[in-house]
C-alpha cells in the first residue's frame, strides 16, 4: 500500500481546488444543457405528435 503524504505547505492545496471547482462548474453546465436541449426535444415531437393525429382524423372523417 502506497503511503499517503500531505503536503507541509497548505498553499499547495489551491491549484487542486481550483482545478475541481472549474470541471464541477462544467460538468453542471453540461447536465443543465442536457435538461434543456432533452426538454425542446420533448416539445417538438409533442408538436409533430399532434400533428399526425389532427392529419390522422382529418383522414378519417373524409
């Protein structure tokens, strides 16, 4: 087993923290973009959805 060793300089400790916080900050913008992107795809097949059913009663009643 590896030995684990902290740093006696806790300064050496901030290029890691800011190095976490940009890929969080990122991988939070990345899910929000997914939320998004998935909730206009949802909206515009509910479109394209009724749609073909307004074409499929129109068909229907000729």
């Amino acid at each position: 087993m590896l030995p684990i060793v902290f740093p006696e300089n806790k300064l050496e400790y901030i290029p890691a923290f800011i190095t976490l916080a940009i890929f969080t900050i990122f991988a939070w913008r990345t899910v929000v973009f997914f939320k998004k992107h998935s909730a206009r795809e949802l909206q515009k097949a509910q479109l394209i959805e009724e749609d073909l059913l307004s074409k499929e009663k129109q068909n229907k009643d000729l």
